[in-house]
C-alpha cells in the first residue's frame, strides 16, 4: 500500500482586486512597453470569441451576435470580438449608442475594422432602434469597469430595455452600471448570463448588488506579464477548491474515537431543538469520533441520531459542562438556544477557558463580549450589525472593513455568511466562499455550517483552516442538494445527506 503524500495546499486562491488597482496595473504595463493596447485587445477578442462560440453551441442560440457598444476600449473589445466571429461566418450587428468621432481611438479602429468586413452598425437614438432578434446572444461592450457614477439618459434605456429581453448576456469585465470597485448599482446595469473577466477577478463581482448581475465568471487573459499581476494589491482571494480534497484532517490507523476528536455542543431550547439537531449531525457527518450535545434540562430531543450522547443542563447547574469542556477538542455554542441568562451563563464558563477551539454562532453572538480562547464567530449579516453596533443600512464593502478591525480587536475569525460568504482572519486576510446558492437562504443551513465547523475543530485543524475549509464544504454541499433537491425543495437537513459525496473526494485507495 502506497502512503498518501500529498501535501496541503494554501487556502488562497485567485486574487481579487479593485477595478482602481487593475487599471493602475494597466497603466503601468504600457508605460513599460509590456505589450501596446492594441495587442492587449487582440488577444483579449481572442479569448471573448472563444467563450462566444462555445455558448452559441452550448446553448444552440442563432448564428447572429449583438454588440453594444458606446465610447471607450470596453466598445473596442466588442467590435475586435465582433471581428473574429464575422471571419467564422457569423452575422454580427453592432448597436452603436454615442457618436464613434467621440469613442477612443481603439474603439474607432475597430469599428472601422468591423464595418470593413461587413459587420453592420446601428446607430442607437433610441431603444426602438434595437432590433435584437430572438434567441441570439448579446455581448455587452459599453463601459466594462469604467463605470462611475449613476447610468442616464440613452445608457439607461439601453440597458433596461435589454434586461427585459429573454436574449443571453455575455458582458465584458463588467456588466455595464456596476461600480467594479464596489458592485454597486446606481439606477441600473446589466443582468449577464456571463461575464469575461479580463486578467483578474474584481471586488465588484462579489458584493453589493453586483453579485447579482455577473452570472457565470469566465476568465480571459490579455496577454499582461506576471509581474504586473502579481503586483496588484489584493482586497482579498477566492478560496482554493482543492483544499477540500488535499486539507481536510488525516487520521491514523489506530485512531480511537477520543484521539479523532469530541466535538462539545451547547445548543437547543424549547421551540427550536432542532437547531441542536442539525448542529449535530453535521458535525457527525464531518468527522467527529464523538459528539456530546449540552441543552436545557427541560427540553427534550427527538429525532437525534443515536450516536450522538445529549447531556441535560439545568440553568445555574454546570457542574457536567465544566467537567467535560476541558477533555473535549473543540467546542460550539449558539444553535437555538435564545437569549435568556442560561445562554450568557454558558457562554461566559465557555469563553474563560483558553484551551478549546470555540464556535460562537446564532443567539450566542448576541452576548460575546471577549475570549482568550481560538474563536470563530459565525454571524449573518444582522448579527454582525448588532456585534459591531450599527444600526440602519451599511454598505457591504464598508461593513467588511469594520468587520476586519473587530476581527483584528479581538483576535478571533469571522465568517461573514451570506452570498458570498467571506472569511476574515485576525490579521485582516480575506477569503470568498464562491459557493452555495439561493435555495440555502432557508432556516437550520447555519447550524449545519456551526457543526461542519466544531467537527473539523475537533480533528486538530487551526480555527483560520477550520473555517476557510468549514464554509467551503458547506456552500459545496448546498450546490450539490441544489442539483439533487432544487434550490426550491432543498432543506438544511439535505445538505448533511450530501456531505458524503463531498468528503468521499478525499479518500482513495493510497490515503492511510
């Protein structure tokens, strides 16, 4: 038998970056004669004609192509796209919507260029002059990440008239009205079925309103040198796919329940038990050689697995949790427990130790104040609100920011859940969980997430790992019941069902 010697991998994956800090990089690539814009669009048409081709076949669309275009380089991409599909015997009719004297001398050339193979444009006055034909794709070319500000006037008619269209959208690095910087939309911007992103991935793609109208990412290398990219100061990182099949704990052959890890858990009260169900059974499901469930003493829990040992605790009698908490591996506190005095009670005799890893989630977070413990806080985006004290409406990129100084302050990890989920270290590093989907946003999913998390606590994984690796399987097990259950019939118990398929990549034949 042949030992598994895989190492593990960083949890970082592509950088994300601001649209600001790609453009500077831009900038500086051709100040430096790294290659000229017009090469830099060559092949960027390149690879956009490619995603083009591949979609009209995918999805068996019409041999015609619609371009939108206005002024800047953004345009100029679309026509040199436009260029290559005409020489595959497409039709392509370009939608022109400012004067082409006015556009940059990129967009000029290629318009000319598109026009001199017989590409038609169309002057745009007003939506009645787009006459998008059914069933064919449409590529958005007018401004890309060169958004700033609120889309007016024939811009905005544009796009709102073609959002009402049932055409497929392939937008070219930005959907045209979201801020790449920030993904917020003023007004309004496109719905893209796809987004060719140029290079590198952008923070607009991920928060704010623009998460909502990227569609499918699909990356198009221009041809800029390494250096530059790497150079590019990162907001933060996707998360790496692989680390859930090369990161995950490694257990000996004479491993025992006690040495692979007991997960602790306080959770569950009257009307909402089976938070603490789900809690632990996931956690089960993740790896835990045993699980022992804390609740109140006057609740009683059906329907729990019979593997899992429950522990009544009256309020004001701790004695049992006191002892067990210190040979436990890691512990969780927080599924469905309100927010009377027993919940503060426990997570006051929780937080004093300094030893277990902690997971504070759900009516827990309400009272944490403080602890010398490795923590993970696991809020939704209300219970971040209360821990960081803001009241009314935030923006997301500025809730991250304050949301990374409190992470630094007191020294824990937070996984901000929500679509996407980002995870913040104490050092300030920043992870995106692209995974997960609409049908998770239903009642238990966090609870599931809290007991993936404690489980893997318990196997000996650091609470940064823990987390990064815990919010993955989480999202890669919400798209799996999505494909199984619907995103409309799926249920938080679903995703504790599919947790074998994803742990299953893990093992193979040379693994112990």
């Amino acid at each position: 038998m042949v030992r598994n010697k895989l190492k593990s991998l960083p949890l970082e994956g592509k950088k994300v970056v601001t649209a600001t800090v790609m453009r500077e990089a831009e900038e500086k690539a051709l100040e430096e004669h790294d290659a000229t814009a017009e090469e830099y669009m060559q092949k960027a048409a390149q690879g956009l004609f490619l995603i083009a081709k591949s979609y009209i076949s995918d999805y068996k669309l019409e041999p015609h192509i619609n371009l939108l275009c206005a002024h800047g380089n953004n345009s100029g991409d679309a026509y040199a796209v436009g260029e290559y599909l005409l020489a595959e015997g497409f039709t392509v009719t370009a939608f022109q919507i400012s004067p082409l004297e006015n556009s940059s001398a990129l967009c000029q050339r290629h318009a000319k260029q598109f026009s001199k193979k017989r590409g038609k444009i169309v002057f745009v006055a007003g939506d009645e002059d787009l006459t998008i034909l059914p069933n064919t794709l449409i590529i958005d070319g007018l401004l890309g990440i060169g958004c700033r500000g609120e889309v007016k006037g024939l811009m905005k008619e544009v796009i709102d008239y073609v959002n009402e269209l049932s055409n497929p959208v392939l937008a070219i690095d930005m959907p045209s009205g979201v801020c790449g910087d920030t993904g917020k939309v003023h007004a309004t911007a496109i719905f893209a079925d796809i987004t060719a992103y140029m290079e590198t991935l952008k923070v607009g793609y991920f928060f704010n309103q623009g998460y909502e109208h990227v569609g499918v990412l699909k990356e198009v290398p221009f041809g800029m040198s390494e250096k530059y990219v790497k150079s590019m100061e990162p907001f933060a990182f996707l998360v790496d796919p692989e680390i859930v099949e090369r990161n995950l704990p490694h257990h000996r052959r004479v491993v025992h329940k006690y040495s692979r890890g007991e997960a602790l858990l306080i959770a569950g009260s009257l009307g909402m038990t089976g938070a603490a169900i789900l809690a632990s059974r996931a956690a089960m499901r993740s790896g835990s050689g045993i699980v022992r469930l804390f609740h109140k003493s006057e609740v009683e829990i059906s329907g729990l697995a019979p593997e899992i040992v429950t522990v009544p605790l009256r309020e004001g009698g701790y004695e049992a949790l006191l002892k067990e908490m210190h040979r436990s591996k890691a512990i969780l506190i927080g599924p469905g427990l309100g927010r009377g005095s027993f919940t503060k009670e426990a997570l006051d005799i929780v937080t004093q130790q300094k030893k277990q890893p902690l997971v504070v989630d759900g009516d827990a977070l309400f009272f944490f104040e403080k602890t010398s413990a490795p923590t993970v806080l696991t809020p939704h985006r209300q219970e971040l609100m209360h821990l960081l004290k803001i009241e009314g409406d935030i923006d997301a990129i500025e809730l991250i920011s304050l949301a990374k100084a409190y992470a630094k302050e007191k020294g824990v990890v937070l996984i901000m859940k929500g679509a996407p989920t980002v995870v913040i270290s104490p050092q300030g590093k920043k992870i995106i969980i692209p995974y997960g989907n609409v049908g998770m946003a239903s009642a238990g999913m966090g609870d599931v997430l809290a007991g993936i998390l404690v489980a893997l606590l318990a196997q000996g994984k650091d609470v940064w790992e823990a987390s990064v690796l815990a919010a993955t399987i989480h999202g890669m097990a919400g798209d799996k019941a999505k494909e199984e259950k619907s995103s409309y019939s799926m249920m938080a118990s679903d995703l504790i069902e599919t947790l074998p398929e994803i742990f299953k990549k893990r093992e193979n034949p040379g693994a112990f």
